[in-house]
C-alpha cells in the first residue's frame, strides 16, 4: 500500500481520496473539492476555492480618514456588510472588485495605507450553509 503525501500527490497520481472528517480546517488544506452533507443530505459540491468565493469576499482596508472612508463605501453597490474594528475597516463584497473599492476610495480623497484580501474558511461555509449548525 503506498503512503500519499496530500493533493499534490493524488493529482499526480491522477487518484481520487475519500475523506470524512469534522476538522474542516484540515480539509480545506487537503482537498480541491468537497462535498458538505448534514442529516445524510448531500448540501453543496464543488472545489474548494469556487465554494468560498461563492457568496461573498472580505477585505481589510486602513486609511487616513475613517469618516470619509465609510461615508464612501456605503455607497458602492456591491458591498455587502462593513464593520470598523480597531481602527480597521472590515468589508464584505460580492465579485472581484477589490480594485473597485480602491479605486472609488482613492478618487475620494481617501489615502488607502492598507487594503488587504481576507479569504473565508471552509468553517465559516459549512456554519452559514447549515443555518449555524455545529460541526460533529
């Protein structure tokens, strides 16, 4: 029986691996697709990256003039939810517009220190897809 190292290894191997477990952080590292299933129902297939980016994306954005910041992001469309935490503006967005919220930030006036995409987890996914039910 051969030992396999992770994904890599099984994509050059052209394998496929069959795991169920409850530690999503580690599937999320092991896996390119995964199916989710609760109460025996399949919920949701697919790979992994396709998943996260499914219904939205998060970003961490510092600049010199909070007020502004907000008064402006609270316009774009497509964001979805923004939260300020120490000093940090938290911002979920639909799409791949990062370069979008800079670019109204910056034609703003706004001086952007920071503007950092956030990934989501595998964790997070599986919570909101299951209405918060717990992993067991």
């Amino acid at each position: 029986m051969k030992k396999y190292k992770g994904r890599s290894t099984a994509q050059e191997e052209k394998i496929t691996i069959f795991i169920s477990s409850h530690l999503l952080h580690e599937i999320e590292q092991l896996c390119n697709k995964v199916a989710i299933i609760s109460n025996g129902k399949l919920l949701i297939q697919g790979k992994v990256e396709d998943l996260l980016l499914k219904d939205y994306q998060r970003a961490i954005i510092e600049v010199d003039d909070i007020e502004k910041a907000l008064g402006i992001l609270k316009t774009i469309s497509f964001i979805q939810e923004i939260t300020v935490v120490d000093n940090k503006i938290n911002v979920k967005y639909t799409g791949d517009s990062i370069e979008k919220i800079n670019k109204h930030l910056v034609f703003g006036d706004v001086a952007v220190r920071s503007l950092v995409k956030e990934n989501g987890n595998l964790e997070e996914f599986f919570l909101k897809l299951t209405g918060g039910e717990q992993i067991a």
